[in-house]
C-alpha cells in the first residue's frame, strides 16, 4: 500500500480499551520499525478526538461491555478507521476489540449490540465460567508459521461468518470456544490474547508491519522474545499434563 | 448479653491461648493487653477457642497458624466477625495500595486513645480478621485492612464507624476481575452502610465514585501518580477532564456532573493541611508521596476518631518500615533497599523513589503465582523507559516477560532469574530490589534469614 515514510500507528480508545496493558502492542510496532530504521509514530485517539482515516495501523485493547458500547458509538460517529480499513489499512483489535469489530455482540446483560462490521463475527456471553489462562495456538499458514502464545481472560463466545477466516486453531485454552481463537479477513485482524499479543508473538507483529510498509522486512532475532516464548510454551505443557491433556499441535 | 457458666469457662480458656498466642506472635503488635473475652455469645466464644487452638495446633505443626484458627472459628460460627467487632469501635482501610502502611499508621494513631486491634500481617479476608480480632478481645478500637474485593461482606458484618478508601486501580486482573467492577461493589456496600463515615482520596476518580454513596465523607487530597484507571467516568463512561497545575492534578469532571468534591484535608509534597487550615510538616520516616498520602488520611480518620491530631501524627512519625518495605538488608557487601510494587500504580509511586540515587544499580523481581496474578501484561502499562541508563537487572520466576518488556522499553539490563545471584551479581554497596507480592514477601523473609 502506498503511504509516507512514516509509519502512522493508531491507538484506538486506550481511555476506554486499554485493561490490559494492551497499549504495549502499539510501543513492539513503534520498536520494531525502529530496530529497522524506519519511522514510526503513534497517535492516540481518545474518546471525544476525532478518529483520522490517513493512519497505517488502527489498534484496539481490551475493556468492559460499557467500554465496548461507548467505543462502537465513538467509532460510529467519527468512521475513519473503518474508511481507512476498506482501503487496505490494518487493523488489529484485541477481546473486548475484536468483539465490536463483529457484525454484533450480545453483553453479560443479555442486551445484543450492532458491531462496526469490519469482521463477520458475533459474539455472545459463553459458558458460565470466564476463560482465563494461557492461550496457545498455531496461526492460519497463510499468515505465519509460528505458534501463538497469549493470556485470555474473557467470557465471550464468538462465531464467525463465511466471510471471516480463523486467525489461529486452538492447542490450549479457549479462544473463541469452537476450537479457534480470533478471526481475520483482508488486513482486520482480532485475536483473544493478551500478553500483549504482539510482545509475544514478533512474527504477527511482523505480518502487521509488513502489510503497512508494503515490502518484506529484515528479520529481527531477539533472544529475549524467543526465551519467553519457549518459557510460555513449556508452562502451558506443563498444565496440560497436570491435567492429562495432549497438546494437538 | 447473656452469658452462661459455659461462656465463662470458655472465656478463661480463651485468655490463656491468647497469651500463647501473643508470645508466638512473629508480627509486631504494639498494645498488648490481656485478652478478657468474657462478654462473647457462647457460640463465637467456642468457635474462638477452638480456633485459636487450631492456630496452636497448626504453628507447631509448622505452619501459618493464625488464618488457620480464623478459618476453624469461621466456620463454626459464621457471624464470629460481626460478633467479635460487636462492641468496638472499628474502622476498616481498603483500597488497591497502601492498605498495610495505613492501617499500621491509624493504628498507631488510635493507640493514643485506647488499646487497638489490628490485622498486621497482611491478612486481610475474613479469617485473617477473626484470627487477629480473636486474639485481641479486650481491645476496645480495631483498625483492620480489607481486601477491597471482601470489603461488601465484611462492611455489613461489623458496620464499621469509619471506612478509610485509599485508591483502586488494576490489581491482579485474572483473579479478581476489573477494577471498575471492584468499584461498583464497593459503591452499593457503602450505600448500604447506615453511620458510617467514608474518608476518601478524591483525587482518585473511582474512589470518588464510590465513597460519594456514603451518608458522610471526609474528603481528602491525596494525590496519587496514577491514573491509568480512571480516564474514563465511573458513572457515565465519558472521559474523565483532568486539570493539571504545575504538574499536579488540581481538578477533574466528567461532562455528566460528576466532578472532584472539594477536599477538607491536603497534603503536596510533605505538607499536609487540616480542616482549619493549619499546616503541618509531615517528617516522616517512611519514604515518598505514598507514604505521605496513608499518613493523611490516617490523620483524617484518627481525627474523626476523636484522637488529637498532633500526638496521633507523632506516633506515626514513629513507624520506619511496614511488614519489611524500605527496609535494608545486607547481603555480602550489597546493602539491599526492599520495595513493594505489584502494579502500575505501585510502580508509579516506586519510580520517584529511585531517582534518589541513580548510582545505585536497580534489581527488579517478578514472580506471577496466584496471589500475584498471573497476566503479567500489567508490565506494559509501567514506563520502564525512564529507567535507560541505569544499571537494570531483571529477576524472579517471570524475569523472562520482563526482560521482554525492558528490551522494548530500550533499558539494558541484565537477565539473571535467581534473586540472589542477581544481588550478587551488583557491585559491593547499595542497590534497590523492587518486587511483586510473593517475590517480596520471599525475599524479605530469605535475605532476613540471611540466605
Ligand atoms: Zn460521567
């Protein structure tokens, strides 16, 4: 896609979709474009701020069903990220995020909200029991090759329409309750994990950044990363041999 | 009251577990007197009884003893709270931090009116409370820390004569739920409580939110530099307008009416002002603003108690460390300053204090157990960048996510998960540990023991 030489990051709604220190994700994107000497910025876009169509990359957090109701009346009112997003930019939104990117979504209080529809998704309260603990997944191998590792903590149950391709299959926890966590289609991405995501996993960051920039990037090794996620990836055996369960990878 | 023969014997039974008790005591407790116990219902009487010798039993057995006891009592007799708190005057302390520094201070405080029991270990739900209330029966004042999550249940049981609410902010997100759902529980207990009156932070937006239910609040000013939580209205989810003067915040509303009450007590940067517009040099031991803010409204809440505020603020002066925190401890030429921050608002009071030294290398510690919660996201939303430049080294059993989030912070620092191969690993001289809850409460009793 065509833009300037600076890589404009979004950080849609932090006041109100920011739980989870999911603001880290936009501090990778900035890092990593650095790390390879290209400019990045991040533009926070609070609630009441008008929300630009001219960004590379729109990202949004976590946060409560109130949150949500307020952010799609946000984003409804002021539509640049979904202008921006039917021209190619990338978006990729987090729990709470993915869940009014949805065609709709239905609150612990039973009432259904009509989503900003850049995903086919719906998503309604799941099992009684909140899905919380490590996720572990392996991405669509259209995406990327390696594995997935992230902290869910949600009680959504989110089905996907024909238009919409799983982001990732399900070896450990929950995701989005039918075997998969999280959902794409075209550069709309959005996925159950916290941690942040993309702290954890430099190769969706990558992707992102890719799609942005338009051109393959170097390869970055960072011995830091791959120690936690080895780390992660032998605490989430370790559970499921407490619990007898094979890792389906 | 009616009390039977039984009760009696009981009550004589109970004094002398209670010495056992208090001679065993590991934390300090300042005003010991002789448990009485006499006027308890026969029932709670009993439960005591069998509960303390629980804790007897469950210490030489080599563990923790009091919670122990405050269970067996709880369960065979669920109303022991209300029962043992029945003829005190209590107030309770709550909120995300500083709840173990203030309860420590307004028990000092109330010390000068009349014996206190008081909760010192950080045993903050129910059986915590019962077991410390059940070895104190004669105390006429209790001053008890309050997990806020428990702080509903335990406010209708003991109908308390003042709740002191410090702060809410994130903690432990996987175990507890949201911070902003932690408000709203708060918020209707309170509303609940008849005579009880609130003493509150309104710089804090969901403490605000929550204290303004009450039937009466003392306001208090006690800034904080956190506010990650509260950009959004507690009631209206709109953003919160914050004004900032000289970097301070001096106001913040909310477009729906919700807006910052007027304080009747302040404190700035070690300066607290009272109701009558007196100031006073706070000169306390303990480091910081935090310390500075428990302090105050500590000194609100002892007011309100009837406790003259100056000899109430000397006995404050004279506390110089909480359950370990700020205290030093040498280990093999490295003299080691021990923090507590478990959060991002922690974080945010912890960072000031280490600029008081740049020279000193930094150790941070993360462990991410049950009790510290185990999304160690939370990592991301502490500005670890201002620490570039310094001598950082990352340790505990989740060094490895923080060693993540220091290399996108741009700190170099030194990976060594082992705490105290990490201390060793510093130059001889001073240096600061700063640690999440079990890392800290680990560290302390290990370096203390001299491991
Ligand atoms: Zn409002």
């Amino acid at each position: 896609m065509v833009h300037d030489s600076v890589v404009r990051i979004g950080l849609v709604l932090p006041d109100v979709l920011g739980t989870y220190g999911d603001s880290g994700n936009a501090t990778v994107l900035l890092k990593r474009l650095e790390w390879r000497g290209i400019r990045g910025e991040v533009v926070q876009l609070g609630v009441g701020d008008p929300v630009p169509n001219s960004l590379d990359i729109y990202l949004l957090g976590g946060g409560e069903d109130r949150a949500q109701t307020l952010a799609v009346s946000h984003l409804t009112e002021h539509p640049g990220m979904q202008q921006a997003a039917a021209n190619g930019a990338v978006v990729m939104a987090v729990c709470a995020g993915l869940q009014i990117l949805g065609e709709d979504f239905t609150g612990s209080d039973g009432v259904t909200h009509g989503g900003l529809g850049l995903l086919d998704v719906r998503t309604t309260p799941g099992s009684s029991t909140r899905a919380v603990g490590e996720l572990l997944t392996l991405p669509d191998k259209e995406l990327f090759a390696d594995p997935m590792t992230g902290f869910e903590n949600h009680q959504g149950h989110t089905q996907l329409g024909a238009s919409a391709r799983p982001l990732s299959r399900v070896v450990y926890g929950t995701g989005n309750g039918e075997g998969h966590d999280g959902a794409y289609q075209g550069h709309v991405l959005g996925t159950y994990m916290h941690g942040p995501v993309l702290a954890r996993n430099p190769a969706f960051a990558d992707l992102m950044l890719t799609w942005a920039v338009g051109s393959p990037l170097a390869p970055i090794d960072i011995p830091a990363i791959s120690q936690l996620r080895n780390e992660r990836r032998r605490a989430v055996q370790q559970m499921a041999n407490r619990r007898k369960r094979l890792l389906r990878f | 009251m009616v009390v039977g023969g039984f009760g009696n014997l009981m009550a004589e039974s109970v004094r002398v577990d209670d010495r056992w008790l208090m001679d065993r005591a590991s934390t300090g407790v300042d005003e010991v007197s002789t448990a009485q116990g006499g006027d308890l219902p026969a029932r709670t009487a009993a439960a005591v009884v069998a509960g303390n010798l629980a804790a007897k039993l469950s210490k030489v057995a080599g563990g923790g003893g009091g919670i122990i006891g405050g269970r067996v009592t709880l369960a065979l007799d669920p109303n022991a709270l209300g029962r043992l708190c029945r003829d005190r005057t209590v107030a309770l302390v709550t909120g995300t931090n500083g709840k173990t520094t203030t309860t420590m201070m307004l028990a000092r405080a109330m010390s000068v009116l009349q014996p206190v029991a008081t909760n010192h270990s950080g045993a903050n739900m129910p059986d915590g409370l019962v077991a410390a209330l059940s070895t104190d029966q004669a105390a006429p004042l209790a001053v008890l820390e309050i997990d806020e999550n428990y702080l509903p249940k335990i406010s209708d049981a003991v109908q308390p004569a003042v709740i002191v609410l410090l702060n809410l902010s994130r903690d432990q997100m996987d175990r507890v739920g949201e911070v902003r759902h932690t408000e709203r529980n708060l918020r209707t207990a309170i509303a609940r409580l008849r005579d009880t009156t609130v003493v509150a932070n309104c710089d804090d937006v969901l403490v605000t939110s929550a204290a303004t239910e009450a039937d009466s609040v003392i306001w208090v000013s006690a800034g904080g530099n956190w506010r990650g939580d509260s950009t959004s209205c507690p009631r209206c989810g709109m953003r919160v307008h914050v004004c900032v003067t000289d970097g301070t915040v001096t106001d913040w509303y909310c477009d729906c009416g919700f807006r910052r009450p007027t304080p009747t007590w302040a404190v700035r940067e070690g300066l607290m002002t009272t109701p009558s517009g007196e100031c006073f040099e706070l000169a306390l031991r303990l480091p910081g603003s935090a310390n500075e803010a428990d302090a105050t409204l500590a000194l609100a809440a002892a007011t309100h108690l009837s406790v003259p505020l100056k000899p109430a603020l000397d006995r404050i002066r004279t506390i110089t460390g909480v359950g370990g925190r700020y205290t030093t401890v040498s280990r093999n030429g490295r003299i080691v300053r021990i923090l507590l921050a478990k959060n991002p608002a922690g974080w945010a009071e912890t960072l000031p204090l280490l600029r008081e030294d740049t020279s000193r290398p930094i150790i941070i510690a993360v462990n991410g157990r049950e009790a510290d919660g185990r999304d160690l996201s939370w990592l991301w939303d502490i500005p670890f960048e201002q620490l570039a430049g310094r001598q950082v080294l990352a340790t505990g059993e989740r060094s490895a996510d923080l060693a993540v989030r220091l290399t996108y912070a741009g700190v170099q620092h030194t990976h060594v998960p082992d705490p105290y191969q990490a201390i060793d690993g510093v130059d001889p001289g001073s240096v600061e540990l700063v640690a999440n809850y079990t890392a800290f409460r680990d560290l302390k009793s290990g370096l203390s023991n001299g491991a």
